[in-house]
C-alpha cells in the first residue's frame, strides 16, 4: 500500500519512521498513550492503517478497536499491525455500530476535517464514549494553512483555535488545548535580509555586467532567500499558550454534556 497524502503508510519510504511527517503523527499517539490506562477499551477512530492503534495496544491490556472507513485500508491494517487485543474493523466515524457508553477513550487524530458532517461524528463519539470517559482529538489549524496557502484536497473543512473549542464544548465540559509543531517566524532582522535580497533579485534581473554574480556564488543569494522563512518547532504536544501559532491542534475532552 503506497502513501498517496491521505493516510500515512510507514513501509513506504516518502513517510517512514525516518521523516518528519512519521514523527509527527507518530507523537500524537504516543501523547494519547500518556492517558490511557491498563484494562479500558479505546476506539482509534479513522485508524489508517493501524500503526498508531498497535502502539495503544502495547500501552494498555485493555482492547482496542482501530477503525477506518476504506476496506483496503483496514486489510492492510490486519495484515500487517495485528495484535491479541487489537480488532480492526470498516466503520463510518458518523455511524458507529458500538453500543452506548462503551469506550473509556476515543482517540480521533487529523479526521474532522475530511469529514462534511464532522458535527455528526462528534455526537457519535459522546454516544459511545463513558460518561467518565476521554476523547483525545486533533486537526490542523485553518489560520496556518490559510497563511501558507497550504490546499489538501482531502479537506473539506478546518479549524481556527475558536472554532475547535466551540465545537467542542457542544459535547464536553471541559477541553484542554495543546499545541503541536509550532511555527517559529523569522526574525525582524532577517526579515530585512530577505526584503533586502528579493529587492537586489529585481534591481540585478537585467544585469547586463553580471554584478550579481561577480558578488555571490551562484545560487548563493537563492538560497539565503530560501533559508529566512517560517520554521517548525520539532512535532512536540504541548499546552497551548496564547502566543502559540501551532500547526496543529491536540484537545483533550472529558466530562460528558
């Protein structure tokens, strides 16, 4: 099964264990395990593959069901992240087929915004989850993308930091926010580097006695240029604070309305 942006595969090397995107869907997980504890059912819901709801089986002896709508998907999840505790089944996170409180903790990761009627899977998480029990959920910050004109074709909807809460609080009492890979800005001063060099980029486009390149190697400026932008704070989940510009957001939901 290949990676095609959707669902991340760690046996194919554009999102092995060794990249950036694997550490940062790898964290979430590993942040969600730091919740649950021994002898309680947890539903990973829109699993993919089933990599992440493994790493909650090794964290708990309380079973685990790891769900996702594709039927490929799910084949691949039992043929290759089986356990004793773990069950994989097809499922629509808007109609789960679980009874009523059931799950001690839902964990639901980059989902609500693939989903059109994602209000209706949240119901369907309260419906199902304990009245003592944890939903811990993610989705992308919609300020973020829209500042960097990031467009995923799988996403139907997103989330500024307000409307996630708002959401949220629909369902659930009290939502702890965490932030994960923060958006470092350049500083003022290399700010002024990069209008400095875009400005020389325009003054020299038609340098007829080649100045630029007698002053800079070439490609040198290119790469100067490059180098001031947005940079990421390593994937690591922390409680949001109000100056963070995160690119993701992490709730985590108890007390049931």
């Amino acid at each position: 099964m290949k990676f095609t942006g959707e669902r991340l595969v760690p046996k194919d090397k554009i999102c092995g264990p060794k990249t950036e995107i694997f550490k940062e869907h790898i964290e979430r997980y590993e942040f969600a395990c730091k919740f649950i504890k021994n002898r309680e059912n947890v539903l990973d819901i829109a699993c993919g593959v089933g990599y992440g709801t493994l790493l909650i089986a090794k964290n708990t002896s309380g079973h685990v069901y790891g769900c996702d709508v594709s039927n490929e998907t799910i084949d691949y999840a039992r043929q290759n992240y089986g356990a004793k505790n773990v069950t994989f089944q097809v499922m629509d996170a808007t109609s789960l087929s679980f009874p009523e409180k059931y799950f001690d903790y839902i964990v639901c990761f980059e989902t609500l915004e693939h989903l059109t009627n994602y209000e209706k899977a949240i119901t369907e998480f309260s419906r199902v989850l304990k009245d003592k029990g944890t939903l811990i959920i993610s989705s992308p910050n919609k300020e973020v993308t829209l500042q960097h004109e990031v467009n995923n074709e799988f996403h139907v909807n997103e989330f500024t930091r307000e409307e996630f809460l708002k959401t949220l609080s629909k369902y659930f009492k009290t939502t702890k926010l965490y932030s994960q890979k923060l958006i470092i800005e350049p500083s003022l001063k290399e700010k002024v580097l990069k209008f400095g060099l875009s400005l020389g980029f325009k003054i020299t486009k038609y340098d007829r006695i080649n100045l630029r390149r007698k002053l800079l190697k070439e490609g040198t400026g290119k790469k100067l240029y490059k180098s001031v932008d947005y940079s990421y704070h390593e994937p690591d989940i922390i409680p949001y604070e109000s100056n963070h510009v995160p690119q993701n957001f992490v709730a985590v939901c108890t007390e049931k309305i």
